[in-house]
C-alpha cells in the first residue's frame, strides 16, 4: 500500500468527507486512456465508458466563461480537479449522442472504406480534446450531486 492509503487507514473517520462536485459550465477536456465498456447490471444496457481530465475553462470569443471562478478556486483551481468519469448508455435512441461526441473528439469515422464501430472509435478517443458541458445531477437517494455531462463541441 501507498503511504497515502496507510496515512488515510490511520485518520479518524469523523475527517472523511464527501468531496465537492466539479462547478457546473463548460470546460476543455482531454480523454485519458482508460476507455471502457460493459453492460449496466440495472436494465442490460451497453455502456461505453471513458475519463475525462480538465484541461482548462471554455471561454467564449469575449473571453468569458460560463464556470464559477470562485467555486472553482475553493477546490484548489483546474489543476487540483480528478478526472470524471462520463458514461455513454447506448440504445437506439441514444446511440447518436456517442456518435456526436466521437465527431467532437475527432475520431474518424472510417478506416479506409470500413465503417468504424462505436467501439472502435471510441477506443481512438484518447488523447483527443473536447469542449464539455457538466451540469450536476442528484444521486438516487438525492443526498450527494455529482457532474454529468449535458453537452459537446470540437475543439475549434
């Protein structure tokens, strides 16, 4: 084990806390190279799933961002932010908005006169930028928030 995990077995637990949710807004992210997928366990549905890491805020022309600097600064800033994690259900009628992330990401579409799957872009994915929108959504219980993403954009 880490000293990290040992110095964590050793606190109090009165000193774990929730930690905060990412600011609502829009961000430039890069997609880190553990993509995954599987089947939920809840109704069957194929997943595909990938971890974004914050690169920077998404400014507008004008220079502005939609994120709360402040609420922002409390975390530690862009640098202090651990990845999140985006997972993509795929059904027949949701199947368009994987396909629209990976033609934001820049995942090409064929290989040669091949079409690629939705697993085979998606396994290109990392490495590549995005503009991402995360908005919060309460857990099941509606104890905790936590980011999900609402949006995509190329990185232009």
């Amino acid at each position: 084990m880490t000293n990290l995990a040992t110095s964590i077995l050793d606190q109090a637990t009165t000193e774990a806390e929730r930690p905060r949710p990412l600011p609502v807004g829009t961000y430039i992210c890069s997609v880190l190279p553990d993509v995954q997928k599987g089947t939920s366990s809840n109704k069957g549905t194929e997943y595909i799933q990938y971890r974004f890491q914050v690169l920077d805020l998404f400014r507008d022309k004008e220079g502005n961002s939609d994120v709360s600097e402040d609420e922002l600064e409390e975390l530690g800033g862009i640098g202090s932010l651990r990845p999140i994690t985006v997972t993509v259900y795929l059904t027949e009628n949701s199947a368009w908005r994987h396909r629209k992330l990976l033609d934001d990401l820049g995942t090409p579409e064929k290989e040669g006169r091949k079409n690629l799957s939705h697993w085979e872009r998606a396994q290109m994915a990392p490495g590549h930028q995005v503009v991402a929108n995360f908005r919060h959504e309460p857990n099941q219980d509606g104890s905790a928030v936590f980011p999900r993403l609402n949006y995509t954009a190329s990185v232009e």
